[in-house]
C-alpha cells in the first residue's frame, strides 16, 4: 500500500511482531510505505525467531544506512530468507558495507537487491565481498532509469545524458536548486506520460509531485498539455491515497479491537496494594484500571460487593482478614471494575460473557455483606455462580456494618441496570435454563450459604426448592455442587426424588462436611434413598461422595444401584469406612458395570482380604483404568495381589496405594511387575516404608 501517513510504521510493526509466531507466510511485500528505523529494528527482533518467511521486499521506502544496519543484525541470525529487496532506498555506502558484512554471516540468502541507493565507489567492493563470500549469491545493484518516450530523438538523449542523476536526486528527495533546474530538459506530453510512470514507480509522496508540476510550469511547457495533465494526476493520486489511508485506519481499528478483545478473554487480578477506597468508589473502569490487572492463571479471591456502599468499610473489612486466610489467598484479587475491559461495550460483554471461566480458576469468594447485597442481582449471580464451581467452605463473608440476620432472597425483585440485566438473563438462561430455576436455586442454597459464613453454624439449604429446580421442565443444570453443606438423610431422600425426573445433571457432588470433629453427612439409610434414584436416573456420569458415613451398608447399597445404572463413569467413596466387607459388594459392580472407568476408596480401612478382592476382580475387568486406594491399610499381602492384575489386565493407567504400610518386599514385587508387564502410567506408593 502507498502511503506516508505517521502510522504506516506503527501499522508496519504490528504486523512484523505476529510473525514469530505465524508458521506459513512466505512472502512479505512492503514496499512504497515510507518506512525507515523502526521498520528494521522490529525485523530485528523478529527475523531470527521467524524461519518460513523466505522474500521480504522493502523497496522504495526511506532505509538509510542506520536502518539497514539493524536489518543486517537481524539478518545475522535469521535461516530462511532468501531474497531480500532494497531498491530505491537510502542506504549509501555505510548501509552498503553493513551488507556486505552480512553477507559473511548469513549463508541462506540468494539474491539482493540494491538498485538506486547511492552506492558510490562501494559497488565494486560490495560485489567483490559477495563474490568471496557467497558465490551462489544474486547481487543486483546497478542502477536502472526506464528511456522516456520523448517526442523528439534529441530530447531524449539530452535527458538520459545530462539530466539522469539530477532527475534521481529531485524525484527521490525532494530536494533541488536552481542549477539543478537550468540544466533538465524541457518535456513535450510524451515524456511527461513516460515521467509520471517513473514518479508511480518512485512511489513519491505528493509534494513530490507538485514540485514536478512546479517544474514543468517553469519550463513553460503549459501549452504543451503537460501541467494539466500533471494537476489530473495529482488529484487522482490524492484521491487514491486519501481511500488507501482510511482502508489503513479502519484495519488498525480492528487490530486494535481485536488486541482489546483478546486481552477481555484473559483472566486478571489486581495486587492487594491496589485495594483502596478510590478503587471501590465507582464501578466505571478506564484504561488505567485495566492495566492495574495482570493476567494469570488463578486468582487468589473475588471480591462481590454493592457498589453503592460505603468504600471506606470496604478496605477496613479487607483489613479485618485473619493472616491465615491472607496466606492462602495470596497477592491476588479478581474485582470488575479492573478485571473486566470498559474500553468499550464489545468488551465488556465479552468479559461477562466469560465471568464463568474467570470464577472457575478463582480459589475464594469474598462476600463485602450489607443490606443491600443480596437485593442486588449481579451479587446473586456471582455468588450462585461460585457455588456451581466450588464449595461453600471457600466463600468468606466480611460484614460491612454487622452481621446479617435472617436472609431473604428474591431474584425477581433484585435491583440490576436494564442492559446488565439482559445480558445477565442470557447466561442464567445457558447455565440454569431460565429465571425461575435460577431463583429457586438462589432461594435453596444462597441463605444457608451466607447463615454459615456468618456463624460456622450447620445451615440447611432449602431441599424443597432444590428439588424443585431440578425437576423444573426447563432446567439446564449440569453441576449440581453440595459439597461442604449439610446434606443429611433427610435432604438426600427429597434430592433422590428430583434425580428421578432431571434429565441434565451429569455430575453430582455431595461431599460431607466436619464440623468441630464431628461429622454430619450422609449415611446407609440416606444412601438407601440415593439409590433409589440413581437406579432411574441415566445422566449423572460423575457421583461423588466423600466424606461421609456410609459404611459397608450404604456402599452395598450405592453397589446395588450400579447393577443397574451403567451411565455413572466416576465414583468417589473416600473417607467412607466401608471397610473390606463394602469393597465386596463393589467387587459385584466390577463383575457386571459396563461404564465404571474411575474408583476412588481411600482412606476406607480396606486391608489384605479387601485388596485381594479387588485384585482378582480387576484381572477381568477391562473398563477401569484409575483406582485410589491410599490411606488403607494393604499391607505387602495386598500389594503382592496386584501382581497378576498388571500381567493380564491392559486397561489400568493408574493406581494409588499411598500410605498403606507396604513395606520393601511388596514394593519391589509391584515394581518387578510394573517393568514386565503393566501399563500403568502413574502408580502412587510414597508414604510407604521404602519412601520414609
């Protein structure tokens, strides 16, 4: 593209630092931009990670010897370009002898042009170190002037004789004096034609042309046609340049859009030192605000608030933070107003578009508690968005003025600016399947969620209205998270029901909870009721539950439920004491389950007999390919048991026997078998007497 607006070279090197890591672009035409320095000092940084670009032109641009010499250095290192174009710039002879220093270096260039660059005395020596150096090597750098159709023989002549290099020097310049003038000659049309041709070639900006149009009325060539055809030109030019600028500028505007987008994608977190009462002033973020966030992989909290409270309680709850949870937060916070790009609506919708990945690497969820928060809609949707990704151990409430009383919450009166609220019913419509599952969610888990980060105290959530949601024609629900919440018999058996009907949940979490050394979770009469529903249900892929007391009657009756539900591909009983009597009952699953693929029964008190069946089992299985056994107690009688496992059986990549009072001898039978025979990828044995 012609043109010599003062962004061509900011144009220029954004599309020069995408190369490192383009892999297919072979050629690369730039000529006629106007580039100069910090054209070649982005090559340099750039030629020698690139190795696909082979043909990079750079003619008729302002390169002079500075800016060649960083061409070279990066030319230096680079292995793939092969020709290299510098016609009509202005290198001059120390541009010229820092090519041929190049040329000793680089050994993968073929051809190198340098016509019309003010060569002087260096093209012999140029050519000769080439020569040297690279035989094989294509040197142009003689300097070519098109004949001009002159109308008469003479003028012609006069031309190419007398005024070659005057012409060159005005045309590529710009610069002339009166002697200069004197001594061209005078153009009938034809060689005015055959001049503009030339001056297209020079890709001259247009004060080039108006000084040529200048000369020509000096000469007193006007009734010859030659000044109007040069006016006619020039305005066409200026007409070409004038779309080619706009066609540059909106390209730049959706680089610019699409760099912008890019980084809304990005998850972000600001340091602690940047929580301060201006930032919690107003929910308006400008550029500035932006850059305080850097991206990372996992932020420590986010920080959900009103933003019509008090700024100054804000940093004085922050305060209030105990060092312990400080330390496992660490340097930091997720907070909209930086974290989220305002540099206009696009990004803005993008990165609420994607505030559920952002809250899914979040570790905590810090909740700044008024009466208004949870009269506002955007907090109930951060907080139930949380709870759809983690645990309610991790949400930490800091009271702003005291500690909330019994909470009400209501979706449909929550209070949210019209354009955040439609964009907000989208995402609800995609993750719940609509308001009304939303709210019922909200009215299950939120208030006891907020009553046990407030108290510690053992808060139900509202089984009815879950219930409720899950059975909801229209819920979309595919994590239904009750891990840390005090789920009870009592709550699983009006869960179970719901699991009968719900069509969309595919993992299912219902982790207990310890409070104070004491456990309250589910147990055999619970599980009883659990598998009534899992013998119905066909969706849920993942059951996880850990932590709770179902002892060998409830797995015996999770196991009786897997006879028949084939669909469940991950089961977690950890911390369950099922004891080597459970793994019995879960030792029939494994004769008949066809989707079983992942089975996790630590910490079980499973000891030789329980391992042993297991064992003998997994000989013929062919569908599990991970079993956790850590923190049981198999002894070397159990460990030896596998060995006939990895001989026969090819399916399983992973087993877990941390801590289970293996000795040496039953290490080394395990390891003796894994060499000879087993597939295994990951086998976990620290915590054992070899690993003391």
């Amino acid at each position: 593209v012609s043109t010599q607006s003062t962004w061509a070279e900011e144009a220029t090197c954004v599309l020069l630092n995408s190369l490192t890591r383009n892999t297919s672009l072979t050629c690369l035409r730039l000529a006629s931009n106007g580039l100069a320095l910090l054209t070649t000092q982005a090559l340099k940084e750039v030629l020698p990670k690139n190795r696909t670009l082979t043909e990079l032109n750079l003619s008729n641009n302002c390169l002079h010897a500075e800016a060649v010499g960083a061409l070279c250095d990066g030319l230096a290192c680079n292995g793939g370009l092969k020709v290299l174009d510098l016609t009509h710039n202005r290198i001059g002879e120390e541009g010229a002898l820092a090519v041929a220093q190049c040329l000793g270096v680089n050994k993968c260039l073929t051809k190198v042009i340098l016509t019309a660059n003010e060569l002087g005395t260096v093209t012999t020596p140029l050519q000769t170190a080439a020569r040297d150096h690279r035989p094989a090597l294509e040197l142009v750098v003689t300097v070519h002037v098109p004949p001009l159709l002159e109308g008469e023989a003479t003028a012609r002549r006069e031309l190419i004789e007398s005024g070659k290099e005057q012409w060159q020097q005005l045309l590529m310049y710009e610069q002339c004096d009166h002697e200069m003038i004197t001594r061209l000659p005078v153009l009938h049309r034809e060689g005015a034609q055959r001049l503009w041709i030339d001056l297209q070639h020079l890709a001259l900006n247009e004060t080039a042309l108006r000084t040529s149009l200048l000369l020509c009325e000096w000469q007193g060539v006007q009734a010859m046609g030659v000044a109007g055809f040069f006016e006619e030109q020039v305005a066409t030019e200026r007409s070409i340049r004038r779309a080619e600028d706009e066609q540059w500028a909106t390209f730049m505007d959706q680089t610019r859009v699409a760099i912008e987008m890019d980084d809304a994608v990005r998850l972000r977190g600001v340091p602690e030192a940047c929580l301060t009462v201006d930032l919690f002033t107003s929910s308006n973020g400008t550029r500035d605000h932006f850059k305080m966030a850097e991206p990372m992989q996992q932020v420590g909290a986010l920080i959900s608030h009103c933003w019509k409270d008090d700024p100054h309680m804000k940093v004085a709850a922050l305060d209030r933070l105990e060092p312990e949870v400080k330390s496992n937060i660490g340097n930091s916070f997720w907070v909209d107003r930086c974290c989220i790009s305002q540099l206009n609506p696009a990004t803005i919708h993008i990165g609420i578009i994607h505030i559920s990945e952002f809250m899914r690497c979040t570790r905590y969820f810090i909740i700044m508690h008024s009466t208004l928060y949870t009269t506002r809609l955007w907090c109930l949707f951060e907080l139930a968005l949380f709870l759809y990704h983690h645990t309610r151990e991790r949400v930490l409430l800091l009271p702003l003025y005291a500690a909330p009383g019994e909470c009400v919450v209501d979706v449909n009166t929550a209070q949210c600016a019209p354009a955040d609220r439609e964009v907000l019913q989208t995402m609800i419509q995609q993750l719940w399947g609509g308001m009304e599952v939303f709210s019922l969610y909200c009215t299950a888990l939120i208030p006891s969620v907020l009553t046990a980060a407030t108290t510690n105290a053992n808060a139900k959530p509202n089984w009815r209205a879950l219930a409720t949601a899950v059975t909801h024609p229209e819920c979309l629900l595919r994590t239904l998270n009750l891990a840390c919440m005090v789920v009870g018999d009592e709550g699983i058996k009006v869960l179970a029901d719901g699991l009968k009907v719900n069509r969309t949940i595919s993992e299912l979490l219902l982790c207990g909870v310890e409070r104070q050394q004491h456990r309250m979770g589910i147990t055999s009469t619970g599980a009883r009721a659990l598998a009534d529903g899992l013998k119905v249900n066909t969706c849920i892929t993942r059951l996880d539950l850990q932590r709770n007391d179902l002892f060998s009657d409830g797995a015996k009756a999770i196991a009786e439920a897997l006879m028949l539900n084939h669909t469940i591909r991950v089961l977690n009983l950890a911390d369950n004491d099922i004891g080597d009597k459970g793994v019995k009952w879960l030792t029939d699953v494994l004769r008949v389950n066809l989707g079983l693929e992942q089975l996790d029964l630590s910490c079980n008190k499973i000891y030789a007999v329980g391992a042993k069946a297991l064992a003998d089992e997994l000989r013929s299985n062919r569908r599990i390919s991970t079993l956790i056994l850590d923190d049981n107690g198999v002894g070397d009688k159990g460990a030896r048991a596998f060995r006939e496992v990895f001989a026969h059986n090819p399916t399983l990549t992973k087993l877990g026997l941390q801590r289970n009072a293996i000795h040496s001898v039953g290490l080394k039978a395990l390891a003796e078998c894994v060499r000879q025979y087993s597939p295994l990828t990951s086998l976990l044995v620290h915590g054992n007497e070899a690993n003391a």
